[in-house]
C-alpha cells in the first residue's frame, strides 16, 4: 500500500507544500498536533509527517514518546523561515529503519 505524506506545523510550510499537493495541518497547538499525529497512525495512509521545528520543541518529550511508541508515520521536523531544527533526527530514522545501532 502506498503512503501518503502529511505536514504540521507554521502556516507557510503548510501552504508552501499544499502547492505541491501536500496534505497539512496549520497549527501551533501541540494538544492538536498530538491528537493528528494518532488520527494519522490509526488511520495508516500516512507514512511521513513533517513537522515545523517550532511546533517539534513546544511538543519535547510527547513528540520523542509518539517516535517510539511505534514504527508509522515516520515524524521528520524541518525548519521554519526562523531556523532550522534543534537537531536533525534523519541518521536516527535510517537506524530505525534498519534496526541497526543503539
């Protein structure tokens, strides 16, 4: 089955990949981020969510506990016109993925 991919977060990265047919979630609202992110793994047509840098670090330890707590939708933060991510989690996903390291 295909999956789709799926944005949260700053209303311009929202907007910016609506033009390019991207689904998304404009909101800065953590408690509606979190309640999305588990209507997108239920509903398992998501394999992807972006997440804003900005909404990713109001969330903290809830975002991390969402990643662990089970394989889909992978959450990838990218950065907002403001900056980029506290850091960037892509090598973690990859071993993830594979489930190769620690």
């Amino acid at each position: 089955m295909e999956k789709r991919l799926f944005v949260i977060g700053h209303h311009d990265a929202v907007l910016g990949l609506a033009l390019v047919g991207v689904d998304g979630l404009a909101t800065g609202d953590p408690e509606r981020a979190l309640a999305t992110l588990a209507d997108l793994r239920r509903e398992q047509a998501v394999g992807l969510v972006l997440i804003t840098a900005d909404l990713a670090q109001r969330l903290g330890d809830r975002l991390e506990a969402f990643r662990e707590a089970g394989d889909l939708p992978i959450v990838y933060e990218i950065p907002t016109r403001e900056g980029r991510p506290a850091y960037a989690p892509a090598a973690e996903l990859v071993r993830r993925a594979l489930g190769v390291g620690a």
